[in-house]
C-alpha cells in the first residue's frame, strides 16, 4: 500500500472513531435512571447514589408549589408507599402547564442525600383525567370537560 493510500484509509477510521466517541459520552452524560422515591430512598441508603444523574417519579402534594427567587419548590408523594421528597426546582425551561396538585412528575436531576432533590428538567401529566382531583373535590365535572 502506497502512502496516498494509507492517508486514505488513516483518515476515514480517524473521523469514525471521533464521532463513536462523541456519540458515546452524549448518551452516557445523557441517560438517567428513574426512580420512585421511595426506590431513590432505598439507593440512597445501600450508597448507590454516588455522582449519578437520576429522574424521580411521584405525585405532586397539592399546596406544595411554590415559586421563590431560586425557583420553584413542591413535595412529591410515591401513592404506594407515602414516602415523600422535597423538589428543587432550577432549570431553565419553561415549567409545563400541567405541573399542578396531585399531576405525576418526573423531575431529572442530582439527590446528594440532604432530602431535598435540585432538578433541572420536569415532565408532568394530567392526573389521571383529574380524577384524584375530582375526588379531593378540588374541580368539577364541569371544570374539567370545559378546562377552566
């Protein structure tokens, strides 16, 4: 094989192997593992927390969310064990419309073990049509068929 050749091959193997490397370290850097809270508990407990980047999964406690200087704060609840967590909430994107009591929230971030989780994203979802809230008596049928 000739130099020119060599050049050839050398560079393509080159550009391949960056781009696995980057795709690699994005997908690492990216995934996290979702917990219930009281699973989080039960990790925080055998020490497998260390460093890792992790999504907590609960109901919103209703009268919990509150907005402060640093963000926002709430309480989540995991309905089957009634292990609660309190929420730190400082990313920077928008706050999804249906993050409201008794909404499912799944909040990515860090727990360092103090019993408060500092997230930076937040995924929520209408609870369950509305039906707890239906059965807490804090929204009507109505309400809820006309969305006010």
């Amino acid at each position: 094989m000739s130099a020119k050749q060599i050049k050839f091959v050398i560079g393509p193997v080159i550009v391949v192997g960056v781009l696995a490397w980057i795709a690699t370290s994005a997908l690492t850097n990216s995934m996290a593992y979702f917990q219930t809270v009281s699973e989080l508990y039960a990790m925080d407990d055998a020490g497998e927390l260390d460093g890792k980047r992790l999504k907590v999964m609960g109901e919103v406690v209703p009268g919990t969310i509150q907005q402060t200087g640093d963000g926002m704060h709430f309480t989540i609840v995991d309905l089957d064990t009634h292990d609660t967590m309190e929420i730190h909430y400082v990313g920077t994107a928008p706050l999804p419309d249906t993050l409201r009591d008794y909404a499912e929230a799944v909040v990515d971030g860090e727990y360092d073990g103090s019993g408060v989780f500092t997230g930076t994203t937040i995924q929520a979802k209408c609870a369950s049509k509305y039906e707890r809230e239906l059965e807490a008596g804090v929204v009507t049928e109505t309400t809820e068929l006309t969305g006010n």
